[in-house]
C-alpha cells in the first residue's frame, strides 16, 4: 500500500516530528511504501542528528526550499496544496500533525487539541489579531471534513478536548510510541545524585517559571536542572529571562544540548518534574520514567495516564507548596528497585505496541 503522510516540518524537535518519523520506520518495516509532503525541505542530516535516528521515506517533496522563522501558523495553511497533490499518488493519506484539520485526509492522528482553535481564544490579548484568522479558518474547514475521517488521539486526555471543543467523537487512542529500548537501559544506574530534571522546549505554555517557585520551597540540598530545546528568538528570550529569574537558586540550565547529553542527565536525575497542565500525553515524563525517574507531576492533563503506570511511585501536586514535599518524598522513595520497576511499566507505551496498533488501523482502513 501506498501511505501519504502529511507533516508541516521535521527540522525542529517535537512529539509530532518525532511521532513522523517512527511512523515511517513502522509503516516501511510492515512493507507499504511512505510518500511524505512538508511545508519545508527535510534536511536529513539534522533529523539524524537532532533525533538520533532517521529513516527516509521512499519519496518526499515539500512546498518551500527552507523553512521560514515567522507565520508558522500560516504556513500550515498552505499545506492544503500539498495535501492535494500528495493524494494523487498514495492509496491513503495520514496527517500527523494534528493542526492540519483543513486538509481532507484519511486519518488524522490528533497529538492534542490547539486552544488557539477554540471560540474562548486563550492566548495573550495581544496575539489574538495574529491567531484569530487562523482559527476561524479551520473552525469552517472542520465543518466541511471528510467525511469518513478516522480520528486518532494520543490519549484520552486528547479524545475528550477533541469531543469538547470540536464536537468530533474520535475513533480510537493510540498511545504515541517511545523508545524503552534506549531509554530502560539508563533505569540500571545506580550512582544518582539528589537531582530533579524536566525536559521541555522553553514555550510560554510550558509554565517553566513553575520550577523556579517550586525550587523556592524545597531543601537546598536538592538540585534542579532544565534541559531544554529552542525554536526561535522568542523560545531564546524565555531561557534567558528564566536564567535570570533562578540566578540564586540551585537550577542548571541546559539549552539545545545532544540527545546524548540528555540521555546522561537523566541517568543521574532521582526524579522527574512535570509543570505543565497544558500536556496532551507527555513524551519527556514517559521517557524519564523509562529512565529510572520518579515521576512528580501536577495534577491535570494528558501525562496523568502514564503515570497510573509508575504507582505507587509516582506523585501529583495541586500547589507549589505540595510540589515541594513531594518532590522530597520523591528523592527519599528512590532506590536501584524502585527505578527497574517503574521502567518495566513504561514497556506498555513501547514502539512495538504503537506498530501494532497502527499498522491494523492503516491496514484496515476502507
């Protein structure tokens, strides 16, 4: 079978691009042949580098020769083009970019619901000029779907945001896959410090200025560290008015460093903070807990799911002040057994159970 996929970029790191990519690698290796359109050329080099792996498609073409640092939104517009030529030579199309509701295809895998879609725009008030054409746009291209589209969420976080604010009831929920081959590995160190990490790109709805009140209130003792990635100037500006805001606080820093370096800070880190509420499934707390990591997350969104996996050793927090005590229970619960058991439970969430689920889905479809 002949399988488009349509992706808006996959030169910058993101669950989606990411999700792209082992999507490839699962549909090439079940024997289809993967054509896949982007907004932007695929430099491939980076994706090897930047995701540490990289499998190409048997054709790829993009609507423009590099990517473009503004009207990101806009350019998704454009993909309509893409999407029109990419279903002349493939048998079924996939968009696996979630945002992309205005072009027609067969299945539409949904990493999360974009709060700039629905009528209560919650965005600053000075971003509404920028977002509100772009949302009104796909409100009246949802209305006109395809008919036989085959909604997927990446949780039942996302299913039930997807029912709420667009009225689309979606088919099924296929857990995004993660590398547990890699990362379970890491669960064997034993010679950890009193660390907390959290890996996330430094965007405003990240709520990472969270870690530096929660830092506020925990033992000195206890470190924190940020690795994290940037897109743009202002992800860049983020960084830097975050450095600023911890200069006094035991916080590091650590900006668009190697999956390598990643992966040696998360065999040193005890625990695992997550801050945002606004997370679909949460890829980062999957990973570390594949890692050794003592999940302590606040208590909403999409990442709780996963953590029903990591019980008993795994902490929610509904305030700053709660974040900090359980942050310290955490540090305490860690031992050598404790990080093999919750790494075994992130085996449910591995590639070969996302290829499973996938392939039948593709493979089924009519």
């Amino acid at each position: 079978m002949r399988v488009g996929l349509l992706q808006n970029t996959l030169n910058v790191i993101g669950g989606a691009e990411r999700f792209t990519v082992d999507l490839i690698k699962v549909l090439k290796d079940g024997g289809h042949e993967v054509h896949l359109a982007t907004f932007d050329k695929v430099d491939w080099g980076c994706v090897e580098q930047n995701m540490g792996r990289c499998i190409k498609p048997d054709r790829c073409f993009s609507i423009f020769w590099k990517r473009l640092p503004i009207f990101g939104i806009y350019q998704r517009l454009l993909m309509v083009l893409a999407v029109k030529r990419l279903a002349k030579s493939v048998d079924i199309t996939i968009n696996t970019h979630s945002d992309h509701l205005f072009c027609r295809t067969d299945i539409v895998y949904m990493h999360g619901v974009n709060p700039t879609l629905s009528w209560n725009l919650k965005v600053p008030w000075w971003k509404v000029p920028y977002v509100l054409p772009y949302a009104i746009v796909t409100w009246i291209a949802l209305k006109r779907k395809k008919p036989n589209a085959f909604f997927i969420t990446n949780s039942y976080h996302s299913g039930q945001k997807l029912l709420k604010l667009h009225g689309i009831q979606a088919k099924r929920v296929i857990y995004p896959p993660v590398h547990t081959e890699v990362y379970r590995q890491l669960s064997e160190e034993t010679d950890r410090e009193d660390l907390v990490l959290t890996i996330s790109r430094y965007a405003k709805e990240k709520d990472l200025d969270h870690i530096i009140e929660i830092a506020k209130l925990t033992k000195k003792s206890i470190r924190f560290i940020l690795v994290g990635q940037t897109a743009n100037r202002f992800e860049e500006a983020i960084a830097r008015s975050l450095m600023e805001k911890a200069e006094s606080l035991p916080i590091e820093f650590l900006v668009n460093i190697s999956q390598e370096e990643k992966r040696m800070v998360m065999a040193k880190a005890k625990v695992y903070l997550h801050v945002s509420s606004f997370e679909h499934f949460g890829l980062s707390v999957c990973e570390s807990i594949s890692a050794g990591c003592i999940p302590v997350a606040v208590n909403e969104g999409g990442h709780l799911e996963i953590l029903e996996f990591a019980k008993p050793f795994a902490y929610t927090y509904n305030s700053f002040e709660e974040a900090a005590y359980q942050v310290e229970k955490a540090v305490e619960a860690w031992t050598p057994t404790t990080a093999c058991f919750i790494s075994s439970r992130m085996e449910h969430f591995n590639l070969e159970r996302f290829a499973d689920e996938m392939l039948q889905v593709v493979e089924g479809f009519k």
